[in-house]
C-alpha cells in the first residue's frame, strides 16, 4: 500500500507519502518533523475531523401574554433561529453523518453563552459540541 497526503498539522502543508513495509509496518517519508507521521497515521487509520454545524433555538415561554407578544411577527423574523457550533475537537470521521443527525434534532434554549456546552460527551466520544456564538 502507498498512499500520498499532505499534511494539514502546520502551514508548511509537507507531501506525505506512507508505505506500509512487508511486517506490516506504516513508513512515511516527506514530512519535516515528527508530527507528519502522526498525522498521516492518524489520517489513514482513524481520521478526525473537526465539525461545524447549526442547531435550532427555542426561546423560554413565560406562559403569559409576553410569550406571545415576542411571537409577533417582525421579532420572530429578525430572531436568529439556529445557533453555531463545533465540537470542541477532532471527531471520528466516521460517525460524523451520526453526530450531525443528532444536531439536526437537538433544540438549544436561550440564552445561550459563547462556549457554552449544548451537546456533553457526543455520541460516547468524550468530545463535546460548543456554541460558538452568543445568542439572547
Ligand atoms: S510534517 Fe511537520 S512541518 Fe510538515 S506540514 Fe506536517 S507539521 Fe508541518
């Protein structure tokens, strides 16, 4: 097996290629530093990827007449309905179509903070999913 990357870890962008030896061994040529040859390990045998999405807003009801009153119809046009998040690092690549399916479903309730956890511990991975914007 010979397989070309580029390594994406620095700016320097160095042309990988990794050789897999008769033992079965992984060697990988073309980096400048150590951190290529992780990467490309990394990237041919559990790739990650950190992941970017928006999740629906939902806004506390009071349950009185001011709860309605902020469902008139230029407030709810104006309003931001989905917030930005990401996880808060790489992400099997693999079950990302599974994380952003559960993202698609999940409701996160204002306000929300910067940073702020909407999603603990995805999928059993450990990683969390952060809002990456402040929304009232
Ligand atoms: S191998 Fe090292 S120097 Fe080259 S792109 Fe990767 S991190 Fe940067």
């Amino acid at each position: 097996m010979r397989q070309e990357l580029i390594c994406i870890t620095c700016p320097m962008g160095c042309r990988l290629v990794a050789e897999r030896t008769g033992e079965g061994e992984l060697v990988v040529s073309g980096n400048r530093c150590p951190r290529g040859a992780a990467y490309a390990r990394e990237e041919l045998f559990a790739p990650k990827r950190t992941v970017t999405a928006t999740c629906r807003v939902s806004r506390p009801c009071a349950g009185d007449r001011s709860c309605a009153a902020a469902e008139t119809a230029s407030q709810a046009l104006d309003a931001p309905r989905r917030v930005p998040v990401r996880t808060s690092a790489a992400f099997p690549k693999d079950r990302v179509p599974e994380l952003l399916a559960r993202l698609y479903e999940l409701e996160v309730e204002l306000p929300v903070e910067r940073g702020a956890v909407v999603l603990a511990d995805a999928l059993g991975t450990g990683i969390d999913v952060l809002a990456t914007r402040s929304l009232k």
